[in-house]
C-alpha cells in the first residue's frame, strides 16, 4: 500500500502523524510512505531522519494526496482540503464529525473511506487512539487555565496553589473521563482545590480512591453544576459522549453568574463544545470574553507540545495503520471490530450512528456495505 503523510494545515498545529519509527515499520513491512517535505519540522523530526526512515519526500501535499491509497494525518481535512479528497481514499486521522455537518457532508460525496481516531473503541469502552491527547489535554488545560488566570491575561490574578495563609484557586473540571483525570491530577499537584463534577457516581466514586489532595466530587445536575460555576476561579470543560456532539452542559446564564476574571477553558470544544458560549478559538487567538469570563477554545490543544503529542500519538495509531496496509481496508475491518468502530463514512454513507444522529443522515452499519 502507498501511505501519504501531509503536513497538517491547521493554525498552530505542529503535529505529524508518524514518526520516523513508524514510517520505518511500514517501510520495513513492504510500503511506500510518501511523505511531504517538513511535514516533521514542527514535531523536531527533519526530512533527513524520514528519508534514512525509508520515506519518499514530496515538496507538494497535492501529489501525497492523490498517489496514496490511505492518508494518515493528525487532524481532520480543512475546507482548502476538500478538492484532494477522492472516491475510495482511505483517510486515517482525527475527524470528530458530530460536530461537523460540512466534513461530514464532503466525505459523503466524495465516497472516502473515512476512519477516525476517537471512534476506534476497544471492548471495555476506551478508546485508544484518543487516550493519549486526552491525557495530554488535560494536563495542558490546567496549564493553560493558570496561565489566564493571572491579572495581565485577563484573570483573577490568583495563584493556583496559594500560598500558606491564602486560599489556593477553585478549579472546577467537568467530566472525570481521561481529560478530567488528567487535569485533576496536575490540579491537585499544583494544590489547587479541585472539584470533578460527573454524572457516574462510580466514577466519581473511583477517583475520590485514586486521587490524594484537596478533592471533592459532585454528581453533575443542573443546579450542582450552577452553583460550583459561581465558586470557580478556573473551569475546565472535559465532557465527552463517545463519537457524538458534546451536551451543552453549561447555559449562558450560568457563565454570566461566574466571578469576573475566572477561565473557562473548554477541552469539549473538539465535538462542539460544552458550554453554550463555546466559540472554537485558534493557537493563533486563543481566548475571548463574555461577561468578564476568559474563554480558551482551541480544540488542538496537544499541538502546542508537538514533540511529547506526536510521540505519544504514533505510539498508538501505528498498530492499526500497520493493519490497514498489511491486510487492506475490507480485510482489516473483517478481522478487528475494533477498528472496524472506527470507520464513520463508507461508499458515500455514514456508518457512525451518533454521526448520522446528529445531522439526520441516513445510518448505514459497515457490515452491511461490505
């Protein structure tokens, strides 16, 4: 199979989907990566270390596009992107579509084989594939929220931790999925007082065993969520309903009774987001204000720490982009459900129920078009 790695196009998105590690495995199993000339820079990978890799450098991403069979990217195909998707391309990357109409509509068309990473689901539930930048988004929210929390970027101008004799920040995280965890965990290291608001009282209950600090947990209602809002110097939005748009779990309203210079910052943003006031920001113009209250809306967050996300990302896609090339796309689907949860479009239709539930498409299961 003739595998084509593009550099990604998105603002600020310094990601590549393979290292030169993988591009060597598949080179090694008898493919033919074409790769786009600095498709790695962002990343610290240079063309030099692909090519010694076994990679063919390409200067163009419209000659990557149209000679490879499957294209393996990191994020989903922007409008300018569109005119190189064709019939029977295999394209492997994260596509999020629940909160796409236009993507979704487009892969339609143009009958592509589309296979997204936060769909491809194991039989306990996780999903492997986004695992890995969850965990680095969680982390990188708390971060990112401290950072906005102080005075000349728009915040409060509280320390997270505080200090002896001074109360440290309230952080509030919403989901205690790999997102809330992860951001619960640097919350707590940096001795913030953190309160993980879920609707799973198992969960809730599982990670009031697992993390130590000044945690609290709470059952997510309307009220419950309304009221830890006015508390809270630093939101975290980490709602995720597996391939499906985030809930709008928090009200404009709600938002509005917030202490003027709290952050919001919205890792849900990927599938839509979940707050009403969510507008999807960039690296570029990370944040804006309503009623006072900071938003950060960028929903590729990982791209801002290329270098540990692309690792962390090969790592995981790797296995299954092995499995497509060796076996081809029909073949591999067959033999691993699991990958096979992963395809959202096939021949021109939507083979993702939560997919098709959101923009009323007809939802036509894989099995069938096999």
């Amino acid at each position: 199979m003739i595998v084509g790695i593009p550099k990604e196009i998105k603002d600020n998105e310094y990601r590549v989907s393979a290292t030169p590690g993988g591009v060597h495995q598949l080179v090694r199993e008898g493919h033919r990566v074409l790769l786009q000339s600095g498709a790695g820079d962002g990343s610290g990978f240079g063309d030099g270390e692909y090519a010694e890799a076994g990679a063919e450098l390409v200067p163009e991403a419209a000659r990557v596009w149209s000679t490879a069979d499957m294209i393996m990217k990191v994020k989903e195909p922007l409008r300018q992107e569109f005119d190189l998707l064709r019939e029977g391309l295999i394209l492997y990357t994260y596509l999020h579509l629940a909160a796409d109409e236009e993507l979704t509509r487009e892969l339609m068309k143009r009958k592509v084989t589309g296979i997204a990473y936060e769909t491809v689901e194991l039989p306990n539930g996780s999903l492997p594939l986004l695992t890995p930048m969850s965990e680095v988004a969680g982390k990188m929210a708390v971060q990112i929220g401290a950072h906005y929390l102080e005075k000349m970027n728009g915040g409060r101008g509280k320390l997270l931790g505080g200090i002896p004799g001074v109360l440290s920040a309230d952080v509030v995280i919403l989901g205690g999925g790999t997102v809330g965890t992860n951001a619960a965990i640097v919350a707590l290291g940096m001795g913030a007082s953190v309160l993980i608001v879920d609707v799973n009282a198992d969960r809730l209950r599982y990670l009031t065993e697992v993390l130590h600090g000044n945690l609290k947990t709470l059952v997510s209602t309307p009220r419950n969520i309304a009221e830890a809002l006015k508390r809270a110097d630093l939101v975290i939005g980490a709602v995720l309903v597996k391939g499906a748009k985030a809930p709008r779990i928090v009200t404009r309203q709600m938002v509005e009774d917030m202490k003027p210079g709290s952050v919001i910052v919205d890792v849900a943003v990927d599938q839509g987001g979940c707050l009403e006031t969510t507008r999807t920001t960039s690296h570029s113009q990370p944040t804006y204000d309503i009623n006072g209250v900071v938003h950060y809306c960028v929903p590729n967050i990982p791209g801002a720490v290329p270098r540990t996300s692309t690792y962390g990302l090969s790592n995981a896609t790797l296995p299954y982009a092995s499995r497509l090339a060796n076996l081809g796309f029909v073949a591999a689907v067959r033999q691993d459900p699991v990958l096979a949860r992963g395809v959202n479009t096939y021949q021109g239709r939507v083979t993702y129920q939560a997919v098709a539930d959101a923009f009323g498409i007809p939802y036509s299961a894989l099995a069938g078009l096999l």
